[in-house]
C-alpha cells in the first residue's frame, strides 16, 4: 500500500485530494500546517509527500529546504496556484521532485504521485525488461519477443519512459514533459499521434496490445492478461 | 471577505481649481518685480552717492581757495571782504566768522567757534550758531579753521543746504519711479498668470470630464505648439494609449465571454435533455463523452488564456539565454511531422544556412514556432502541404511556416493576432481562436516581428523575423 503524506491546508483541496487517494487505495496522511507537515515527514516513512507551495506557519519550500537538509529523500511532489515556469524551477531546485500548478485533475496529480513513488531506483540498468519486450539502454535497441523494433530515437525514449512506469498511468502532460522536455498544452492530440504510431510498432499484428489508453487520462503499458 | 461588493463606482478625485495668485506666472511676475525694484534702489543710492560727493566736492574746493585767498590780507582788509562776501550770499549759505585769540567775534555771522575746530586744510562736517535771522540758530556746515598769525582764528563754512535739496529729489524721484513699476509688475504679472490660468482651466475641465467617465476627450491642444500644446499633445497621446487597452481589455473580456457561452449553451441543452425522461436523447454514455468534450473545450480556452496572460504580463526576460534557432526547429519538425504525416501532409523541413543562436527564452520560441506549424497543419486540407524553414538573414533570421491550406485573406492578416478573432471557414475546427495570439505576445516579448502573408500558389506564408540586436551568427 503506498503511504502518501499530504501537506495542505486549503480544506477542499485537502478533501479531494485525500478523497481520490484512499478510492486509489493509498494510505493517505493529512497535514495542515508547515510545521506539523516538517514533523510528521521526518518523523514516519512515507512513500510520497504532496506539498502546498503556501502553507500557514512555514513556507512550503523553506519546508522542503529543511526536509532535504534533514536527510530525508522521500520523492516530494510540490502543488502551487502560481502557475509560472520561473515558480516550478524554483520548486525543483529547492528539492522537489515534481510540480504541479493548481487547479489540476486528482487523475493527473495520482498518476505523478504513483510515478514518483514507484520510480526506478537503479538508474544503472542498462537493459530494461516488461512482459516479452526488452530494451537495451546502451545499444539504443528494442525488441519485442524475436522481432526487432524499427524505432526512432524519441519513440525509444517514450518506449523506454513507459516500461520504466510500465503498470501505471501515464498522463499526456508527463509524457510531454518527461520525453519531449516541453511544458505547455500541445492543444493537438500531438501526443496520442506519436503513442499511436509507437503502439503500431510495438503491437504487432496478432500479438496482444501491451499500449492501452486510459480514457480521460492518459496511457498505460499494460502485459497481458493470462 | 470583509467588504461587501461595491457596485457603485468610486467617484473621481476632486481637482482643485488653480487661483490666480497661485498660479507660477504670477510667483515669477512678483519674483522678477522685486529684483527689479531692488536694482531701482540701488541705482538711486548710487546716483544719490554720486552726486552728494561731486556737491562736497565743490563746496570744499571753492572754501579752500577762498581761505587761501583770505589768510594773505592784512587784518583791515580782511574784515571788510568778510563783510562783503556776507552781503552778496544770495543763497545765504556762508558761515563766516574771524575771532580773536581771545574767542571774541571781530567779524562774520557766526555766533561762536564750534568746541573741536575743523583742519585747515581739509573741510569737515561741522555744526555752528548763528543768527542771520533774528534768532540764533544751529546750522550744519562743511568748515575749515585757520589759524592766523596773531593768534586770531578765521572760520570758513558753507552751509550743506544743497545736499538736502538733492537728497530729497533724488528720495522724490525713487518714490516716483518705484510706485508705478510697483503697479505696472503688478498688472503685467496678473495678465500673465491670467493667460496661464486660462490655459490651465481648460486642461482642468477636460480632465474633470474624463475622470468622470468620458474617455474619449481630450485636452485641448492649440496650434502654437508652445508648451502647453506639447503637454496636451503628450498627455493626449497617454490616453489614446490608455484607452486603447482598456477597449483591447474590454475586447479579450467579452470575447472570453462569449466564446464561453456557446459550448456552455450545448452542454447545458444537452445535459437537461438527458434528465428529462420524456424526451428522446443519445445513451447516456455517449451524453456524457460529449459533455466531457465541450468541457474539455472550455477548460483548454481558458487555459489558452491564462497562457497568454502568463506571457503578456510575466516578462520573462530573466530567463533569457542563448537560443540554437536551427535545434529549435528541428525538434518542432520532429514534433509534428508525425502529425502532418496522419493527415497525409507532406512536410518539408529546410534549415539551410548558417547556426543562428538568438537571445530569447527557448521553451516560449518553441512554443510560438510549434503553434505556427500546429495551425498550418490544421488549416490544410488532406493531401496538402506544410512546410518549415530557417532562412539566414542580416542581423537575424527568419522562421518560415507556409502552407497549401485556404490562407488567410490580406484584409484579415492583422485581425488573426487578434484574440479568439477566427475565419468563418475555420469555425467548426477545434480551437481557441489564441494560438496567433500567444505567436504575437511571445513575438512581442522578444522583439521578433510576425508577418502574415500569402503564398502565391494559394496558402498561408508565416516569417517570423527575428531580428534581435542580440542574434550572432555562428560559424
């Protein structure tokens, strides 16, 4: 069960927030204060922590500062209403994991939280392996069971990102952002064009789809069912 | 919420009307009265000094030759001219006097030697009885005292009764000339500040009205282009501007609002459909995809907006870094090839020339660049072209986006920048009407230029210039 700490003190966010959480079956943890989260975040193991930007008491970044400086590398996913790309640099570089501007949709902030809890610890791996597909990081090569993956270098990418979070969701905006490096609406469905033209590589005819689409959220690798 | 809404607007802040003995024409007019008047002073003290010392001049000159013409006669001889030089005094002015070693008077109109006498040869103010007139009294004269031979004392004086006269014509014609330039600073001064105030009453009535809600007036400005006209003329040219913004502001508002309201009209038609039992509607699944649809529409508007608002009013330029123009382009190309691809669009990349790295926020220029080749992808039709090219040019370079897709009519080419303005052809295609925008804010921020033309075979033909002092050529 993933333990998450939320650090919120808005009370509707903080509800809907902990709302989808427990549908999602986390362990949902709820702070409403700077230095009642600092405290409970030092002081149990948590898989993720969600934080407000603006916290009562403390600040949310100077929070992070004195968490990282503590020792403490839980992977912390910072939440703002202030939405600018000046703002979530700084999030980032104060520790902070990931970044989320307010108002989001709770399918988008489970799929970032279910990534970062989830996220390879061994960034060593130089081949990556998920139902018949294996990847081979240094040769930059995929296959799929025997047959060999005619891929271009940003669909090896967006392959090697879903098998990374192979069985979770992934959502548009972290595909765009994570593969592409790009953070702005796309407007287009540019992402779904490149996913389809990757799921037509990768799911041959006649083999089982491992590319499924979430309807309203995003995409998930997905192996097959026995 | 600790006040309630205020709809009644705050009143505008009251001017206070100029007076006249305000007014900086008149401080100045006053000023330059009084340093007049004071340089009036001056030269009448001057001129009085002048001439007080040329009188005593001659005073002493003519009692020193006398004295000298005197002291040679012998005591007889002395006394009658004294005499006669008493009778013929028609101003009546001589103090005359000859006493003897004893003090007695031997002849002369003076009563009496003064107690310290005056030198012999250098006349000194001295005060000395007589009675000329019947009764003695005091006169005040310039006097020399010589000593004679045998002991007696002949005293020399004239009375200064000159000076007196001069001193009160030079007094009399300071006061006369000083009163009417009093007056005439005065006048002039009011006339000015008048004329001032006038000038400054207009402005004020002007300002008054467009504080009160008529924004489309202005100062007056006249023709003499003095300096009152090119402070109208300059504060005029502030409100065009203003109200120039407040109109665009006011524009973007209604515009927001009723591209709002028609997917919001749907959605609601729709959703009360569903919920009336009598009424014949889709399944309730597919209701609902299509609500999530509109909404999805709403939600990427104002997104869209916030965007632009965020790149309008965010001035960015601390970001600023060097930019690869040419990697920029390659990595949209690659972006949305794929895209052009699905839609059998043959896309063409060309990024000929030299590298171009320019000043600018990367993420913004890619921004703006794949929304340019997003729109020509979606305005072309199936089977039609698109194309994106980095031109070199001096200075800069231009990023090309054309396409084989309807165009855009030249009469409409600066009304696309426009927020949410779309061609009627295009209404039915998803969109928010800001992509060109956002293209011109982002333009904007970092000094490019975006020109809509066409192409000659039909089609869009977008560059934009970016031309920055900024960019360099790097071989």
């Amino acid at each position: 069960m993933l333990r998450v700490l939320v650090i919120e003190d808005d009370g509707e966010t903080a509800a809907e927030i902990v709302e989808d959480f427990s549908a999602a079956g986390f362990a949902v943890t709820l702070e409403t204060d700077g230095p009642a989260g600092l405290a409970r975040a030092q002081a149990e193991p948590f898989d993720v922590v969600t934080l407000d930007r603006m916290l009562p008491g403390l600040d949310g970044l100077a929070l992070l500062d004195r968490l990282r400086a503590a020792g403490v590398s839980t992977p912390v996913l910072v939440l703002s209403a202030l939405s600018s790309v000046d703002e979530r640099i700084r999030g980032l570089r104060a520790g902070g994991d990931d970044y989320l501007s307010k108002p989001f949709f709770a399918a988008e902030l489970r799929a970032r939280v279910e990534v970062l809890a989830r996220r390879p610890s061994d960034r060593d791996i130089t081949v990556l392996r998920f139902a018949d597909l294996q990847l081979d990081l240094i040769g930059r090569a995929a296959r799929r069971g025997e047959r060999l993956l005619d891929l271009y270098p940003r669909e090896f990418k967006l392959l090697e990102f879903l098998v990374r979070h192979a069985e979770q969701v992934v959502t548009r905006a972290m595909l765009f952002e994570q593969v592409w490096g790009y953070r702005f609406d796309p407007g287009t469905n540019l992402v779904d064009v490149h996913l389809g033209k990757l799921r037509r590589k990768v799911d041959g005819p006649g083999e089982p789809a491992l590319i499924h689409t979430v309807r309203g959220t995003g995409f998930v690798l997905r192996a097959p069912g026995p | 919420m600790t006040a309630g809404p205020t709809l009644a607007r705050r009143p505008p802040p009251r001017l206070r009307r100029l007076r006249l003995f305000q007014t900086t024409a008149f401080r100045w007019t006053m000023g330059s009265a009084a340093i007049v008047g004071i340089g009036i002073a001056a030269m009448g003290a001057f001129f009085y000094w002048q001439t007080v010392g040329y009188f005593t001049g001659r005073l002493d000159a003519g009692l020193l030759l006398e004295a000298r013409s005197l002291r040679m006669e012998s005591r007889r001889v002395l006394i009658l001219r004294l005499e006669k030089s008493l009778t013929v005094d028609p101003q009546g002015n001589k103090a005359y006097g000859l006493f003897g070693p004893d003090g007695a008077r031997l002849a002369g109109d003076v009563d009496g030697l003064p107690a310290t006498l005056p030198p012999e040869d250098q006349p000194a103010p001295v005060t000395v009885n007589w009675s000329r007139h019947g009764a003695p009294e005091s006169v005040d004269v310039r006097a020399v005292a010589l000593p004679l031979a045998d002991g007696a004392v002949l005293f020399l004086g004239r009375s200064a009764g000159d000076l007196h006269e001069i001193d009160a014509i030079v007094k009399r014609a300071i006061g006369l000339a000083a009163l009417p330039a009093a007056l005439l600073a005065l006048a002039g001064g009011a006339v000015i500040s008048l004329g001032t105030l006038r000038r400054v009453d207009a402005v004020w009535r002007a300002c008054s009205l467009i504080m009160e809600g008529e924004f489309h007036r202005r100062l007056p400005a006249g023709r003499r282009h003095d300096e009152f006209d090119r402070l109208s003329e300059m504060v005029n040219g502030m409100l065009d501007e203003i109200e120039r913004l407040v109109d665009e502001v006011k524009g973007a508002g209604d515009a927001i609002a009723h591209d709002l309201r028609t997917p919001l009209t749907r959605l609601r038609v729709r959703l009360e459909r569903a919920l009336d039992p009598g009424a014949r509607h889709a399944p309730v699944s597919e209701v609902l995809a299509k609500s999530v649809a509109d909404v999805d529409q709403l939600l990427a508007t104002v997104t869209a907006v916030l965007r632009l608002a965020e790149v309008e009013h965010g001035r960015r330029q601390g970001g600023f870094r060097a930019v690869a123009l040419g990697d920029v382009i390659e990595a949209v190309a690659e972006l949305y090839a794929p895209v052009a691809e699905e839609k059998e669009i043959g896309f063409a990349l060309d990024r000929g020339g030299p590298a171009v790295l320019l000043h600018g926020d990367g993420d913004l220029v890619f921004e703006a660049v794949a929304n340019l080749v997003d729109n020509a992808i979606k305005y072309t039709p199936r089977g039609g072209r698109v194309g994106l090219a980095l031109e070199a040019e001096r200075g800069g370079a231009v990023v090309r986006v054309w396409d084989t897709g309807p165009g855009i009519p030249p009469d409409a080419s600066e009304a696309v920048m426009r927020r949410f303005y779309r061609l009627d052809p295009s209404r039915h295609l998803p969109g928010t009407g800001l992509g060109l925008s956002l293209v011109a804010a982002i333009a904007r921020l970092h000094g490019f230029a975006l020109e809509i033309g066409s192409r000659p075979g039909g089609g869009c033909d977008v560059r934009l210039r970016c031309w920055t002092a900024g960019a360099v050529e790097a071989s």
